[in-house]
C-alpha cells in the first residue's frame, strides 16, 4: 500500500497574532512553526496503515524553510520518504491553489490513499482535502474519526452535526483526519537520529510541470485585529445573590435571555 | 452573464437547516438588486418549497432524486454544480455545516471557483462583494476579494440576521433540475446520533462550557441542568477533552469548534489563548472562576468570581424561575 500525507506548517497555536505592517499578513517575528496539529493525526493514521498492511508512506508538504522542520518530524516518526514543494512562487496560496500544488505532486505516484489533516490550524479553511480530491477524481471522506482500510475499500466514520456518519467507498481515496482518529506517536530518539540523514526531496513549479499556471482567484485585501471587548462588569456577592444579578442582568441589559 | 446569489438550502432527513435560511436571508441583503435563488437537494423534498418560500427566492431549484435521499459528497456535488451551471449566479451561498464543508470545496473546484469559508461579514463593494471571516480561530480577521466571475461562500450559523418570513408563498417558482449523480463510490451507510447535549455547538444560541474548574466528569450533570433550563449545547475546553472528560466534538477553541453564540457561559475555564480565540467573538461572555486573575475575565462581559458549585445550581433555579414566569 502507497500512502501519501499532506502535511502544513502552521505558527503555534500558543502564539499571540500580530498583524503585519502591510496588513495582509501576519507579523512572523519570533512565531515558532509547528505541524499542523490534525496533520499529527494523518501521519499517525500512515504509519498504523503501513503497520498493518506494510508498504510505503510519503509526506509532502509545501511552503518555505520552516517547511523543514514538519517534514524532518514525519521522518522521525516512521514516515519513510519526504517531499518538500519550495518554490517562491508556491508558498502562501490560497486553498484552491494549494489543492492543486499538491495534486501536481501526488497524481502520477500511484498512491492507494491519501491523507490529510481535517484543516490546517490558522487558515482554518477546511478545504484542501475535497478539493484534492475534486482534482484527483477521487472519493473522499472527511473529519474522519475512525478508519479502516481492507482489499481496496474504506470503511470511515465522520462526525456532523450531532451525529457520526459511516462512509464506505473504493480506494484510491483521500482522507481528512479530526481530532479523535488515533494518539499520535512522539519521534523516538533513535527516530529522530534517522530523520537527520534522510534526504528531503525538493520539487519546484518545473519539477510538477507547474510553472506560471496557479492563478489565485481570491486574495486577503486586508487583516485586523478583531474588534475590543468593552470592559466587563464584576458581579459580587453571596453566591445566591450573584445568580441572581446575574440572570437579571442577562435579562434586562443584555438581552439574551 | 453570471448574475445575483445562488443559496444552497441544507435539509436532512426533511428538516431545513436554519443557518441555510439565515444565508438565504443575507443574500437578498447583499446581492444588489440581482436575482436571488434557493437550491434544494433531496428525495420527496418539494414539500419544503413552502418554508424557503417565505423568503422569496426569485427561483427555488430542487434535485429530487432517491440517489439524493441521503447525504453523498459525490452525488450532492454533481446535483450543486448542475444548479449553478443553471442559475448562471456571480455567487453561491450555503450555510457553513459539516455538509457544506464537504460539498463546497469539491462543487467549487468542480467550477474553478475560489470558496471562503465560515464568513462572518459580506461587504457589498461597487458590485462585487468581500468576505470577512476570522483566521487563527478568531485571533484576527481576513478580509477577502475575489477575482473570479464566480465565487463560493459558506456563512457561519448564528451570525446572520433571518428575517422574519412574511405568510406569502411563491411555490409557483420551483424549477426541477435532472441532476446526473453518475456513480457515487463514497456511500453513507449508516447515521448514528451522538450521545449528550442535543443542541449542535456551531448553530446553538446559547453556549455553557466547562473546564477544569468543574473538577471531574461527574460534575457534567450540573452544567447540563443549566443548558437544559437555557436551552443551550454544552461546550468544553481543550484540557478536560485531552483528559478524556468528555468528547471532542464538544470541544470549543484553536483545535475544536470556533463559535458566536449570542451568550457564553464559561465555568471553570482560565481562558487559554486557543480557547479565547474559539468563543471570543460571542455576543456576551459570563465567566465564572474562583480565580479573579483567570485571562477569561479580561474577555468576559460579566465576571462571577466564586464557587462554580454553588454558583450554577443557583443560576440554573434562577433561571427556571424566569422560565416559570414567562
């Protein structure tokens, strides 16, 4: 089985957000990058994939040098090949863009399923999985906390609204992973020894027989801080006397109640 | 020429999704004079024509098939994209649900098309429209221009005025459309409800959340009191998820649910930077801590230091009382 994991690097979500002085982007001084985290989950499910039905994984990525780092960790982990898309002419794109950055790279490797994290934390955009999928002819299932693979065909459990759906279909497939899926495995050290002289493979706009033809069709025009809360009022007292100030005040000022 | 706002009307199981209305109801404030439709997908879904019609869509499309009774990304993509090839619109709205965040993405690729999701503002601009949306779970907001002649939108729930429908029906407008499903491989087998709170996070009014204040997953009972008297979903923070108190699809923050409710009941919770992010754009924040220093106070519309455990049973018969009298 050919697994392929798309992983992102993404400014810590402990990081205060700062906006940079063009106003279309966030400030990156002193932002550390980390992986994804429902990536974590996807590179997880890859290894216990490979695991069970051996073959081979592969973690593909694109961005920048802070790329680096995401793909250096899947590698500690188990994964057994890393792909890293740097091209200046690559990095920060919108969604459908991505989606089809990542399709250059994935459509010819013969790949049995494809793994993704439900959404890349920041962007939060919750699209690059179907659109791969759209792009790849592929089916797909979504915010998947359950998973298994056998003779060529998924059986995946999603989470909607209040309720879980099971999804079945043929693979080759591409698979978003939410929070739930499995427990992600830390590098061990003898892992991350390994990750250190294993080669990152780079792949540029030639490389995926890209080059000039990503368009972006939307674009940020502006980022902001969101508006400040007015300052907020002390309810004191008794317990008892709290509650109700409270729901007095939810009642008759507010007006939620 | 692509013209005015295709809305993508959510149903399951025969019931319309209220935030697919509100994004119906926003639509016809932002599009401009342009014409305005509704898509519906389903089996024997005509029968709702009536409730969409309240709002007065120019036109109601309905893909009435039995491979669309249930929900399939394959077989709703192909009957969504037959719609907008139909409607010819400048945009397609949906409210943002687990099923548009699995349909849109595929419909608009399908159409070479941009897609924002979870917009909170639509900014009508000379004839073309931004969206607003929050990045980093709310810590900051994009602002976004297309650059396309079509563009999709999901709109968060809860955000969006619904206006109030006025009696009068044009049922006379449906249009079927013969959507070619193809072969759909992802099949949905089988649905099974989630245990717990019965009010979805992301379109409830009311959020009451917990964290490690409440001390263990015994105390669940008294925070479901309170919801059950507010008619509120019943939120939590990240730690007591991790710690295994509860399930994840409650989890409200950076790597849970992002949420505006019109109020926000935090117990227990310090208010971690990720959780601050998911709620912070709620209407009106109550905190209630036993820490006066806790972040989530800075944050809070009306700040209750004290015992949680003597605190909310309190509001809970306070609020039953209010309930009685009304």
């Amino acid at each position: 089985m050919k697994i392929a994991v798309c992983v992102k690097s993404v400014p810590d979500t402990e990081a205060n957000i700062k906006i940079a002085a063009d106003k279309k982007n966030i400030d990156l001084n002193g932002v550390r990058f980390i992986t994804s985290p429902y990536d974590e989950f996807a590179v997880e499910e890859a290894l216990k994939l490979k695991e069970k039905h051996g073959g081979e994984t592969v973690a593909i990525s694109a961005g920048g040098a802070e790329v680096t780092d995401v793909l250096r960790d899947c590698l500690a982990r188990g994964i057994d090949t890393a792909v890293h898309i740097n091209d200046p002419e690559l990095q920060w794109l919108d969604p459908l863009s991505t989606g089809k950055v990542l399709a250059a790279a994935i459509k010819d490797g013969g790949y049995d399923i494809i793994l993704c994290g439900q959404q890349g934390v920041g962007g939060d955009n919750n699209q690059v999985p179907a659109i791969l999928a759209e792009l790849l002819d592929l089916p797909q299932a979504t915010v998947v906390v359950k998973l298994e693979v056998d003779s060529g065909n998924f059986k995946a459990e999603r989470e909607i609204e209040g309720a879980h759906e099971f999804v079945e279909g043929p693979l080759p497939a591409v698979i978003s992973a939410q929070k739930g899926l499995n427990e992600p495995r830390y590098p061990s050290i003898k892992g991350v020894m390994a990750a250190r002289r294993k080669t990152i493979e780079t792949k540029d706009a030639e490389a995926l027989g890209i080059r000039g033809q990503i368009t972006r069709l939307v674009s940020v025009k502006s980022m902001d801080m969101p508006p400040e809360r007015p300052q907020g009022k002390k309810i004191e007292g008794d317990p008892e006397t709290q509650a109700k100030t409270l729901v007095g005040l939810l009642r008759n000022e507010a007006h939620v109640l | 020429m692509p013209q005015g706002i295709l809305v993508f009307i959510e149903q399951r199981n025969g019931h319309i999704r209220k935030s697919s209305l509100e994004a119906l109801c926003e639509a016809k404030r932002k599009s401009g004079g342009e014409p305005v439709s509704a898509l519906l997908v389903g089996e024997n879904v005509k029968g709702l024509a009536a409730e969409i019609g309240k709002y007065h869509p120019a036109k109601l499309y309905v893909a009435d098939a039995g491979a669309l009774a249930s929900y399939s990304t394959e077989g709703y993509t192909s009957a969504l994209v037959e719609g907008v090839k139909k409607a010819d619109p400048k945009f397609v709205f949906g409210a943002n649900t687990a099923m548009a965040r699995d349909l849109f993405p595929r419909a608009a690729t399908r159409m070479n098309a941009p897609l924002v999701t979870d917009v909170m503002e639509l900014i009508a601009d000379n004839g073309k429209l931004d969206a607003v949306r929050p990045m980093y779970s709310g810590k900051c907001m994009g602002t976004f221009e297309f650059a396309s002649p079509l563009a999709f939108v999901t709109l968060r729930a809860n955000v969006f005025a619904l206006d109030e429908g006025d009696g009068n029906h044009n049922e006379a407008a449906v249009e079927d459309l013969a959507a070619d499903t193809g072969t759909i491989r992802a099949k949905v087998v089988e649905t099974h409800k989630a245990e717990g709170s019965k009010i979805e996070l992301s379109e409830a009014s009311i959020i009451v959340s917990g964290g490690r204040g409440i001390k263990g997953p015994e105390n669940w009972p008294m925070l479901e009191d309170l919801c059950e008297a507010l008619g509120a979903a019943l939120g939590a923070s990240r730690a007591v998820v991790d710690a295994g108190w509860i399930d994840h699809q409650h989890q409200v923050g950076q790597t849970g649910k992002t949420v505006s409710p019109q109020l926000y009941i935090a117990c227990g919770i310090s208010g971690a930077i990720q959780h601050l992010a998911g709620m912070s754009s709620s209407k009106v924040i109550v905190a209630i801590n036993k820490d006066p220093e806790a972040p989530i106070f800075k944050h809070a519309t009306y700040g209750v230091v004290g015992d949680l455990f003597e605190i909310i049973p309190s509001v809970t018969s306070e609020v039953k009382k209010l309930n009685e009298n009304n």
